[in-house]
C-alpha cells in the first residue's frame, strides 16, 4: 500500500520522529529536526552503515573532517567557479525556481546536460508554466552558486571568506597524504567517513528530500589509474551498496532502482555514474549516486597545494595518482526512506472481535528505534515498577529500550507498534507473586508486535531468547 507524503509527515511529527525546525517561530524553510525515535533512527543507520562498510573491512578506514576548510580547496574541486544551480524567475508572482527542476517536473530528460540557453529555450517551446501561478513567462537562466559563505575573523567585514562545505568527499581527498602517512592500507582501499553538508537550494521541499543542511555517508574507494580496473570496481561497489541497502537497513528491492547517467550527463573526468534512485511518494528521486571519478580530485588538489600525492607501489616502486570510486549516500534521505518503507497501517481484530486499524512502522530489525519497550501493567504497584526499571537497567546496556509505565496496557502497545518496537516485555500480577515466592523464577509476557501473540518468558531466559536483536 502507498501513503501520501502528508501522512508520513504527520505521522512523524506526532510519534517525534522529526520536527521543523524552529517550530514556535514558525519554523524556518525547510529546516528539521529529528525528534527522540528521529535521533535513534538516524543513531542506527550510521552504526549500520559504520559498522558494514568501515568496522567489518580490512580494506577501509574512516575519517571525520573539519566542516570548514581552507577555501583553496574549494578553489580546486571547481565548487566555487561552478558549483551554481539555473535560477529562473517568474515574471508575474516572482517565485523562484531551478530551471533544470522544472524540465525534470515537466517530462524533460537530461535537464543537467543541457546548457543554460537550452534549458531556457525548453522552457519557452514547451510552456512551462510557474506552479505557484500558472503563468508561463520566465526570465534567463542566471548561476545560483549553492555554497553557504560566511567569514573567518573577530571584525565584522574584515574576515576571510570561507565556505561551509558543500559536500564531504574534498575532507578525504585533502587528507589522502596523512592516510597513506600514518596508516598501512594499500592500494585498493578506501576511506569513508560521515558528517554534515550545506547547500544553499533555491528550491528545497518535500519534506526531508531536499534541505539546506543535511548529512552524507561517503567512500572514496582508491583504485589502480586502469580504467578497465576502475569500471570493474565500479560494478562492485554497485552491488555492495545494492546488498547494504536491502540487507542492513531493509529498503524494499522493488522501490529501488538504478539509474545510468548519460554520456551527455557526465562530468568530463567521470568514466560512468549510476544514480540509485527509490520510489518516494511524489515519484522517483535520486537516494545515492556511485561515480567512478578516476585521478580527477587529487590530480587537482596535488597541482593546487604544491604537495605530492602520488601513492608508491610497495612491490613495483611504480608511483602514481590512484583513480577513486565514488560511493556517496544521503544520510538524510536515507532515513526519510527508511520512515516511509516502513509506515503500514493494517487491520486486526480486538478482544471484542472489532475491526481496528493500528499503524505499525516496519523497520529493519538493525535500525529500529527502540528494540524493547518494558510495561508495568500497573504503574501504583511498586514490584511491578521495581521489576519493569531493573529489567530496562539491564537491557539498556546492551539495546535501545523505553519504559513506559503510563495509560491502558492496549495504548501502550499501539504506541509501541507506531515506531516499530518488535518486543513489548509486560510485568504484570503474576510477575509480582513469583517475585514474592521464588524470585529467581519470575515471569513476563513478551508480547511480538507482527503477529501479536503473547507468551511468558523467564527473566533470566530473556537475553537467550531475544538477544538476536
């Protein structure tokens, strides 16, 4: 079943998934915050993404940049001649939007290929009209460069201009020296690491697909300078994001796909781009894109700095510039797809034999925000609330658990379903007269949230019976 935007937005800011930003000021455009489950959310894929690409490789490292950087790198890199989307104006209400966006809205391919005269003419031939009002009358394309710049000094107007980092990967490349320097990797091998980036969208929207401030997970994967070496890495990196996605973090297979950049698409130094895009409710979006770069970034950054980067074969003594691989996801879109892949409402049947309908977030078992939820079915009774905060104590080390001692066990449980909470552990009576009696033998009931079935487990037995979590 397919949900609308809307929901997923409501939903999310009802069980504190997200929030926007500065919301009693009335929010600030397209700003958001991530709520208690929101934090934990994004908490587990970057322990998954961590953990899978950096933690479990002996060809990887990890890295975690400065934000600010000298602006020379961005000087290198192209982002501060080129770095620019197509602003157009409507002529009648003013509204402000990107001119490739509009083509892309409107059934044109290749926007990005397409010159600024192009995307113009396109524009005009084919009546694009404004979707704030209608009116089909635009003004040039001018260059809108997206990085943020702000000043580095004490006197206000008499720093240096420096930029918040548009992008993660140019903090891998300028530290690629200090990896080969201080560490054994060898070629291949790969550095990835992930942080935060600024770009100053003229059109951000759709709720978390499009921000202004949002995070990355990015490798660059360094290769030997053999094209045919490069794209044959490029087809594996292919197919370990594919498996990272579906596996780890429990992204439906159907809802994704592969997009290849056309020649026309392609930056002059890129041997091939593929676009991994997922079907969002408002249609298909790019979610990760894997780009074979070859010697591009450090060639750049070696003739800007005046340093040496080339890498030293330790058996050949042949020296040379690595070509890279591209990996790059988008940390936060990546958790927005994760909150719509798992939104589900469904229908069950109450203890009176009703028809309810519960909505239930199917999460990865890896990502999930709380993994145990523990219920003293009555809050005024003391053992009861002595046993549920012990067991939460113990459990808590180890997995993200809530106690939660308060309202009808039955709300509890929805509220639980609603951000995908596999176990609810409940303390109840007879949890309390096994602890009066023998209390090395006390019991709870485990409720599963898939098929709501109930059964008494010892506490002693709960880490063996559910610690595959």
């Amino acid at each position: 079943m397919h949900f609308n935007l809307e929901t997923i937005v409501a939903w999310a800011k009802r069980r504190g998934f997200a929030y926007p930003g500065s919301d009693i000021y009335g929010g600030l455009a397209n700003a958001w915050d991530l709520g208690p489950y929101g934090a934990q959310l994004h908490k587990h894929i970057v322990d998954a993404w961590w953990r899978y690409f950096i933690q479990e490789r002996d060809d990887m490292v990890g890295l975690d940049a400065a934000i600010l950087m000298n602006p020379r790198v961005w000087e290198a890199s192209g982002h501060i001649a080129s770095f620019s989307d197509p602003l157009v104006d409507c002529k009648k209400c003013k509204a402000r939007e990107r001119a490739d966006k509009l083509i892309e809205d409107n059934g044109g391919d290749t926007p990005e290929a397409r010159t600024f005269e192009e995307q113009y003419r396109y524009l005009v031939e084919h009546h694009v009209t404004c979707p704030e009002c209608g009116a089909s009358d635009w003004t040039e394309p001018k260059h809108f460069n997206l990085m943020f710049k702000t000043q580095q000094g004490v006197i206000d107007g008499e720093g240096k201009d420096i930029y918040l980092r548009p992008e993660t990967a140019q903090g891998i490349f300028v530290n690629f020296k200090n990896i080969l320097d201080t560490t054994r990797v060898r070629i291949p091998f790969g550095i990835g690491q992930i942080g935060k980036s600024f770009r100053n969208e003229i059109t951000p929207g759709n709720f978390m697909f499009r921000v202004r401030e949002f995070e990355q997970m990015e490798i660059e994967y360094f290769v030997e300078n053999d094209i045919t070496v490069g794209l044959q890495w490029l087809q594996t990196w292919k197919e370990i994001s594919e498996q990272w996605r579906i596996e780890q973090i429990g992204i439906k297979k159907e809802k994704l796909r592969f997009r290849e950049h056309d020649p026309k698409e392609l930056a002059f130094y890129s041997k091939g781009t593929w676009d991994v895009e997922y079907e969002f409710p408002r249609g298909w979006g790019e979610l990760q894109g894997i780009a074979y770069r070859t010697d591009y970034d450090l060639k750049q950054h070696q003739e800007f700095s005046g340093k040496d980067l080339q890498y030293t074969d330790p058996m050949t003594g042949k020296r040379y510039l690595p070509h890279c691989i591209e990996p790059s996801w988008g940390l936060t879109r990546a958790i927005l797809t994760a909150m719509i892949d798992a939104y589900d409402e469904e229908e069950y049947l109450n203890q009176k034999g009703e028809k309810e309908t519960r909505v239930v977030a199917r999460f990865h078992p890896n990502i999930a925000p709380v993994k145990y939820a523990i219920l003293p079915l009555v809050k005024k009774d003391e053992v009861q609330v002595q046993l549920g905060k012990e067991l939460f104590h113990k459990l808590s080390k180890l997995y993200s658990c809530e106690y939660d001692d308060n309202g009808a066990i039955g709300k509890r449980y929805r509220r639980q379903d609603e951000i995908w909470t596999p176990f609810c552990i409940t303390i109840d009576q007879q949890s309390v007269e096994e602890y009066h009696a023998t209390p090395e033998s006390v019991t709870v009931t485990v409720r599963e949230r898939d098929s709501m079935e109930q059964k008494r487990v010892l506490i002693s037995d709960l880490f063996l019976s559910l610690g595959y979590l």
